[in-house]
C-alpha cells in the first residue's frame, strides 16, 4: 500500500509542457498547412498519446502513441492529413485546404505510463 506522502512527490515527477504554432493561419483554398506542437518533457519518458482534434467535443483527427526514439509518420490519419514526429516537434500537415477545414486546432499530449 502506498503512503499518501510517497504519492505527491511521484505525481510531480515528470513535468509535461506542450505548445503550438502558428496560434493562427490563414490559409487560400487548396493550400497546404503545416501546424506545429513542440512537445517539452522535463524527465525521461517511454510512451506518450498525441492528438490533433478539430473544435470542441470532436473526435481525434488523427491520433498516435509515440516512443521518444520514434520519427517519420508514426501513424496513418484522414486521406489529407500526416503527421510527422521529429521530436520534440510533431507536425500535422494538411493537403488542399477546404473551406470545412477552418476552425480551432488542438494537439493533445498525454504522458502514459
């Protein structure tokens, strides 16, 4: 059984910072956009869950578990969208922008363990 005071310090332990860029773009139909999340770990980690979600109350557009070895296109996503990992950096690339692609970007990081 775990102490309540062996509990806090470990809760703590791996401070997780994430940020994205640009915080906006505008884009021309059929335009390509790269959106950026610089993923910021302050101790060593095995396996992480990145997000991109469109809006509010939306299911993920494409999601991926990563290693912090991991590169390239981790994981396949929607017939327009990639993503790539070069870490810290994970990118979301989206081809021939379409007026229904306008909206808030989220990416969403997860520390798993």
């Amino acid at each position: 059984m775990w102490g309540l005071g062996v509990l806090i310090p470990l809760l703590g332990a791996c401070a997780l910072r994430v940020s994205q860029d640009p915080a906006e773009l505008r884009v021309m139909a059929g335009d390509e956009v790269a959106l950026g999340c610089w993923v910021l770990v302050a101790e060593p980690w095995d396996l992480l869950r990145l997000e991109w979600v469109k809006g509010a109350g939306r299911g993920a557009l494409c999601a991926t578990r990563l290693h912090p070895t991991a590169l390239a296109s981790p994981a396949p996503c929607a017939p327009r969208l990639r993503l790539a990992w070069h870490p810290p950096r994970a990118t979301l690339s989206l081809r021939q922008a379409q007026g229904d692609d306008a909206g808030r970007y989220l990416c969403r990081v997860t520390l798993e363990i």
